[in-house]
C-alpha cells in the first residue's frame, strides 16, 4: 500500500471558502414572514426546499406514489399564485 503524505498547504486548501451557488442566484430580498425571496425583476418570488432523502428499500409503490403526490403538492402550494 502506497503511502499517502498530507502537506499543511492541503489542510489549509480545504478551508478555504468555496464560491457558494447563493451568488449566482437572481435574489434581491427576502421576507421573512412570508419566506419568500424576492427576484431581481421586483416581481417575481421564489422559495427555498431543504431536499432530505426518503428510505424506498421494501416498500408499496402505493406508498411511493402517495409521497410523490405529496411533494408534488407542496410545491405546487409553495407560492400563492395570488398577488
């Protein structure tokens, strides 16, 4: 087995800060009773999802549509198509 030598110069390379994806996103504000952001055109609104996984292994694909439908729901009731 090969051996593997870790420099100082790569511990401090993975502290680095990384470029986040939030600078690339078209937000302008955000609303904090609403949770909603607020887009750079000043009229459209966006939302956030944390995205967790869901255990499949054995079970019905009943089961698996019913959880299907229902994030699909959410997300259609997210933003109120309201003004």
């Amino acid at each position: 087995m090969p051996k593997i030598s870790i420099t100082t110069q790569d511990i401090a390379r993975g502290y680095e800060k990384r470029p986040s994806i939030a600078d690339y996103l078209p937000w302008k504000d955000y609303n904090h009773k609403h949770k909603l952001f607020l887009l750079e055109d000043g009229k459209s609104l966006g939302v956030c999802f944390e995205v967790k996984p869901i255990a499949c292994e054995a079970r019905p694909v009943e089961m698996m549509d019913a959880i299907m439908r229902s994030i699909a729901e959410a997300l259609k009731n997210a933003i109120p198509l309201e003004k």
